[in-house]
C-alpha cells in the first residue's frame, strides 16, 4: 500500500467567483517546491469561511478584502480573536496603500491587486513554512 501525498487545504473567500479563480489561479497547486500540493476550498459567504475555519478544515485562509458585506480584513480580525488555533491569515487587498490595514486585521500576510502570481505564491509560501514542516523530499 503506497502513502497518500499530503496535500495543503486553502480556504479562499470572496463573494466573486472571479477573485476567487484569480487567486486560486496566481498561488497555484503548488506555491513552493519544498511544499505540498495545495487543494482549495471556496466559501462565497463568511458563515462559510467561520464554519470551515472552525471545525479545523484548512491549513490556511486566504480572504478578500473587498468581499460584500463583509470584508476579508474585519473577518480576519474576528476569527483570530474567536478560534483557537485560527489558522495562518492572508488578505488580498486591492491597494497598495491598505496593506497598514493588515496589521489591524491581524492577518499574516497581505496580497494586492493585481495579483503576481510569482509574489503570491511567495508570499503564501513563506506563511505556510513558518507554520509548519516542509514536505518530505520526493
């Protein structure tokens, strides 16, 4: 019997399917070599993002800062503030100038749009790594 390849759940939020696909399609399936594959989870709605972020189903939430009526910035402070164990927080920003708003938020990281994808699959990358082990060498 051969091992399962571990795989990375992302939690992507935003109540536009396009931001969502953007976001997905600029980090990738596999953000940095030395890490596992990432599968995506994608929640339109924030009682979503709370119910999966609650019950342990992610390693990581990537949330939109824009999303209506609810930004990923308010939420990102609620859920570090109400779940134990609130796994690592980015937020995708559509300015420059908001990523101040990221230290309010208590996020871990922050993304602007347009997304790169090189800097976002960097940057989610860099989170994953100072949140837990390297995948085994393959």
């Amino acid at each position: 019997m051969g091992t399962q390849p571990q795989t990375t759940k992302i939690l992507v939020f935003s109540h536009r399917p396009e931001v969502r696909e953007a976001i997905i399609t600029a980090v990738g399936r596999r953000p940095a070599p030395d890490l596992d594959r990432v599968s995506y989870l994608e929640a339109d709605t924030t009682a979503e993002v709370i119910y999966q972020i609650d019950n342990g189903a992610v390693d990581l939430a990537i949330l939109d800062g824009e999303a209506q009526p609810t930004g990923g910035m308010g939420l990102s402070r609620q859920l570090k503030h109400e779940i134990d164990g609130c796994p690592p927080i980015v937020v995708a920003v559509r300015r420059r100038d908001d990523r101040w708003l990221a230290t309010w938020s208590m996020a871990d990281a922050v993304l602007v749009h347009p997304l790169d994808p090189l800097a976002a699959a960097e940057t989610v990358a860099e989170v994953l790594r100072s949140t837990r082990l390297p995948a085994v060498p393959r």
